[in-house]
C-alpha cells in the first residue's frame, strides 16, 4: 500500500483504505487472503508431514503406508485448499 500513497501525503493506512475504490479494496482483500491461506496451507503440511494420523512414529519417513494412502487429516486440508481455490476463482472473477 505504501508504494501506492503520494509522496508528502499525510494520509494514515486505515483512511487510505477507506478512500480506495471498491475494486482496489477487493484485490488488496483478497492479497490478505492469499497470505492467510499460506499460512494454513503451510501448518498444516508440515503437520501433514510429520503427525497426520495421529499415531507415533508414522512420519512419511518411517511409514510407506502414510506415502500412498490420504488420512483424514490430509482430506481435510484438500478440502481447504479445493474451497479456498474455488472461492478465489470466484473473487477473482468478479473483481
């Protein structure tokens, strides 16, 4: 947003936002959701990775059952990657 003000512009974040037009407001929503989705989608990899199905010692190093089969978990987390995908199409689309 910085990069956007004027220069000399003593204007605050919060009433740039507000002065914005709505679809400056939507694509700078819609950066916010971008790095909210990464962060899940990053945790719960890494969660994914190492302690999916809830049992000790089923890391994917130590299990080739957890290489090829989905636990719930995993399911889980397609489903929130399907939905973010879907509802980002659709802002996108109408943004």
């Amino acid at each position: 947003m910085k990069l956007n003000r004027k220069k000399g512009s003593q204007i605050n974040y919060t009433e740039y936002f507000h002065i914005m037009s709505p679809k400056q407001k939507m694509l700078y929503t819609s950066n916010i959701h971008h790095v909210l989705f990464g962060l899940v989608a990053f945790t719960g990899a890494v969660y994914g990775f190492l302690y999916a199905d809830g049992v000790p010692d089923t890391t994917w190093f130590h299990c080739n059952f957890y290489k090829i089969n989905m636990f719930d978990f995993q399911k889980y987390m397609n489903m929130v990657a399907v939905g973010y995908f879907i509802f980002d199409f659709i802002f996108c689309v109408y943004a």
